[in-house]
C-alpha cells in the first residue's frame, strides 16, 4: 500500500525520530529510567502515531528493520548519559518472530557499549502468547545476557496470568486503562491493587502506567506501588528536554 512505501522511505529519509518518556519511582519520586518510543513525521508536520504504522509495520514485516534501528537508537543514546538511567524498549511479537532478536541485542549492547543492565524490553502478552514456545525460548537466551524483560500492557488482554507464570518478568507495566478507570470503576482500583500484591508476592517491581493526576499517584503511593509513568510525571519528549537530568552527577 501507499503508507507502507511511505514507511519504507521514512527510515532512508531519516523522519524517524525517538522520543522519550521517564520512569519514576513513587515513594521518591526520583527518575529511575525511560521508555523510548518511536515516532514518524512524515514531514510538514504531518505526524503519524505508531498505535497507526507499528501494526501495518508488523504485517509487512518492516517491523524487523525499524526495531533494529529504534533498539540500536535507543542503546546509542542511553550509553551517552553520565547518570546510569535505563532504557526500555518496545520489542514487538513479529519482531521475535521473523528475526534474530537475541543477536541484535548482542551486538547493539557490544557497540554502543551500554551495559546490559541498563536495558530492559517490553513485550507485551499477546506477542508471548501468540508463539508461545518460541517466544519463551527467546526470551530465557535474552534475559542469559543480562538485560530486564518486562510485561507490557499488563491487564488489558486476556491470559495475563498464564503468561506470567510461564515466564520470570523482571517487571510488570499496569496497562494505563486501570489507570484511567480506578476513580470511575470500583473493580479497576481493586486489580490495579491485586496487580501491586502480585508483585509482591513474585518479588517483581510494578509499575503503573497512564498517572495523569496527583490523586491517582497518592493513590499509588497508599498501595505500595514500586514505580509510575504517565503525563503528571513526564511527557514523551525529545532527549534534549532532559539533557539536564542524564547528564547531572546527583
Ligand atoms: O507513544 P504512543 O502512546 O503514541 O504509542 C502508541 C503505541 O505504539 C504503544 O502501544 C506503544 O507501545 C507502541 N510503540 C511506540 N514505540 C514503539 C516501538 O519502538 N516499537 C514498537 N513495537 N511499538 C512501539
Ligand atoms: O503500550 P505502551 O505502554 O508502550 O505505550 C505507551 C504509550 O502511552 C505512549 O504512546 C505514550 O504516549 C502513552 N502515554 C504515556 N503516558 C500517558 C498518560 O499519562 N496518559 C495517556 N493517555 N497516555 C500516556
Ligand atoms: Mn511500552
Ligand atoms: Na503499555
């Protein structure tokens, strides 16, 4: 199709850019890292969300070159903060796939030097779920070398906790629908704290997405939520918008 050419000639005519949006923990509120998400303007400001091209990248399998770049992107700059922040990066379930994920990994980590430690992948349930076996496989030779694998979108699908149980996360994402929800819906506030209690009890950090409001944050701190992300703590924004934090020594 027209958009999926266009795609093609957006990562050669360099309109591919990251954009990056931290993570804190509640009870400090201290920065503890970032996400990076990707973003396509397609020039004129026209700009393309990826909750519109990741899908359509995914089926066409462009999704293997764009995610190599947004990977190689994402480590490249991490490795140039003198604060030792990490960096989670969305790995897509086509990714894992229709490539070798495990060797990208690899080799980004080995040349732009960014330890292990300080990279975490974020996948969601449904790319576990949709080849579960392999995907499983994946994800044990990802985590030997050292870096975080998290679940993403925690609770907005449908087998949450059988995923959990088939593999070690390193840390579960609250979907931010629960967030958005637990003023409203008694039902959501009471798994956002299910969810807080079964990282607990799995020893996994929890963090909780979409915290738009000083209330929903309170609200997090009373549960005993580890970390938030969400527009009352930070916007995706170009790198340069923090400059000042990943490069302060404190
Ligand atoms: O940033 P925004 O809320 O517009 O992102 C919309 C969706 O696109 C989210 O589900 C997010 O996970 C996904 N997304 C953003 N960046 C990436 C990326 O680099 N790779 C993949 N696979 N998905 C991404
Ligand atoms: O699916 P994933 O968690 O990777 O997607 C993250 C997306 O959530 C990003 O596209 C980001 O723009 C969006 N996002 C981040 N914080 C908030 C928030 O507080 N409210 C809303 N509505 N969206 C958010
Ligand atoms: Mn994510
Ligand atoms: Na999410």
């Amino acid at each position: 199709s027209e958009f999926a050419l266009a795609l093609k000639s957006a990562l050669r005519n360099n309109e591919l850019r990251l954009q990056f949006q931290p993570q804190h923990s509640v009870a400090t509120i201290e920065m503890i890292g970032f996400e990076a998400l990707l973003r396509w303007n397609r020039g004129d400001d026209h700009r393309v969300s990826p909750a519109d091209f990741v899908p359509i990248a995914e089926e066409t399998g462009q999704i293997v070159e764009i995610g190599a770049w947004v990977l190689r992107e994402a480590c490249r700059e991490a490795a140039s903060w003198t604060r030792p922040l990490f960096v989670a990066v969305n790995v897509s379930a086509r990714q894992i796939a229709l490539s070798d994920v495990v060797g990208l990994v690899r080799e980004v980590l080995f040349e732009t030097g960014l330890p292990a430690s300080r990279l975490e992948l974020e996948i969601t349930e449904s790319a576990v779920i949709s080849d579960l076996n392999h995907t499983l496989h994946v994800l044990r030779q990802l985590k030997a070398t050292g870096v975080r694998i998290a679940m993403d979108d925690f609770g907005a699908g449908y087998s949450s906790l059988s995923v959990l149980r088939a593999f070690p996360f390193d840390k579960i994402k609250m979907d931010r629908s629960l967030m958005a929800e637990a003023d409203r819906v008694p039902q959501a506030a009471a798994i956002i704290r299910a969810v807080i209690g079964l990282g607990r009890s799995l020893g996994i950090p929890v963090l909780a997405e979409g915290v738009e409001t000083m209330a929903q944050l309170d609200f997090l701190r009373r549960e005993g939520c580890g970390e938030a992300q969400g527009y009352l703590l930070g916007r995706p924004a170009p790198i340069e918008a923090f400059a000042d934090v990943v490069r302060s020594n404190g």
